[in-house]
C-alpha cells in the first residue's frame, strides 16, 4: 500500500517468485526480500541453490516456522528450513526472538553484500531489547546470566522465550543458567558459545522448534567440535507434528519451559 512500485505479488507460485526476485536483484539493480511462509520457500530449494553458485543477494524471509504456529498442522510447519538454508555458499541466517532482532536482522540484511535467510515466527513474542539495541552478523546476546550459572541453554525464536521463563523455575529452586539467543545461525558465534559453556561447567541444553537434523543443536555442537569434556542435551521436534494449540505443542514435542528445565536438573 505504502510503496507499490516496490512490490512485486507473485502469488502461489513460489520458484517463480524466487526466480523474479534473483532477476531483480541481479547487476546490482535492487535489493531484493522474497517472503512465505518458511515451509514454502523450500519448493524453490533449486531456485535458491542456483542463486546462491551465482552471488545472488537476494534476502529471503521465512515466516511461520515450527510448531509454534499451532493450528495451521505439520504441512504448514516449516521444521527443516534451517538444514538447507545453512547449506548455501555465504548465506547469512538469521533467527530473531522479538520485534526489535527482527528489524535489525532485516536492517543487517539489507546491508549485507550476498544472500540472507530470516526465520520468523507467527506468535507475539514479548519485547526482549531496547529499541537502540546493537546487533551485529556472527554475534549472539547473552539475555540472562549470574557469575553462579550452573548450566549454559542456547535457543532462538520461541524456544528462547521458553528459556527464560525456564529460568525463573529453576531460580525457584536455588538453580541459576545463562541464556543465550543465538540471533545468527550462520555464522555461528563460536566464542561466545565456548566461553558460556566453559563458565557454567561444561554443561549446555540447546532447544529448538526445527527438527534435530541440520538446526541449531547441530550448528551448536558442530561449532564446539573437540570439546571433549561438553556435556549436551539437545531438544528439537523429533517426529511429525499434529494440529494444536502453540503452548500444547510446544509441550508435547518437548520443547517448551518445563523440559528444558528438566533438561538442566538433569545435567546438573
């Protein structure tokens, strides 16, 4: 409405979408966001491959990811969206857990010289930064932290608000973890996982609404590759969801406030 002659309105037709937008963008002409729903975008998975071999910089947005979406069922759920994404050549991907992380991960986007992935997710989220806020590429935020952290939890989008209310838990039970969201998939900021982990005795949860292959948990673990004495539970959708509503789902496939405490106890 507000700037039609910026607005190309493809319909359902999702690998001429992706092609128009690459076109588009090609020669340096325009800056280009491409937006479905995540679990659309990968009908364009060749689409998306071919402009990423040819220096695309096209930006696409991903909405409505996992189980969080509730109602819409597991044909609407994208769970796997973050295994391919990270698979092309320079991608950055992005993760933003509130309106704030959202509008700089397109800011970022914008500015990046080379194709960018934005998971976003349906339910409203509660504001978690200020608007002046500094995010940058490659560099996650630590949201919660005591020098007496016993345990490191990593997540993003949906599972990070289920973090920290996690945290108030086990702040119940005399319990205190450090929380990071990880804002960029790839690329992963490694530093900032290994020292958390290393300061909260080599202990970490990594919980995520995708499926265990290709997500955040392997992105996690693969950036902490040789670090022997690590100690990991991983929580991620681990079969094909069913219909319902986001806090049951969340629930039922394990990813939600009260298994991730659990989690922690456990570790600990």
């Amino acid at each position: 409405d507000a700037l039609p002659k910026r607005f190309i309105e493809c319909y359902i037709a999702e690998q001429n979408m992706v092609q128009v937008a690459i076109g588009v963008a090609s020669r340096q002409r325009y800056i280009t966001f491409v937006h479905t729903f995540a679990c659309f975008l990968l009908r364009a998975a060749d689409q998306v491959r071919m402009g990423g071999i040819s220096f695309t910089r096209t930006k696409y947005v991903g909405s409505h990811a996992g189980v969080s979406i509730g109602e819409d069922g597991p044909s609407q759920m994208a769970l796997e969206d973050f295994a391919f994404f990270r698979t092309i050549p320079n991608i950055v991907c992005f993760y933003p857990s509130d309106a704030v992380s959202a509008e700089r991960a397109v800011e970022l986007a914008a500015n990046y010289d080379g194709a960018v992935y934005i998971r976003t997710s349906r339910p409203n989220f509660p504001i978690l930064y200020k608007n002046d806020e500094v995010f940058e590429i490659g560099k996650a935020k630590i949201v919660v932290e005591s020098s007496n952290d016993v345990c490191t939890i990593v997540a993003g989008g949906v599972t990070l608000h289920e973090a920290m209310k996690a945290a108030e838990k086990l702040k119940g039970v005399g319990k205190a973890v450090r929380i990071i969201d990880l804002f960029t998939i790839k690329p992963i900021d490694r530093d900032t996982i290994l020292k958390s982990v290393n300061a909260t005795h080599n202990r970490l949860v990594v919980v995520e609404d995708h499926y265990p292959e290709g997500g955040l948990g392997e992105a996690v673990m693969g950036a902490l590759a040789g670090q022997t004495n690590v100690k990991v539970i991983h929580l991620a959708v681990k079969e094909v969801p069913r219909s319902g509503k986001p806090a049951e789902l969340l629930s039922k496939y394990g990813i939600d406030a009260e298994h991730i405490a659990n989690a922690v106890e456990k570790l600990v």
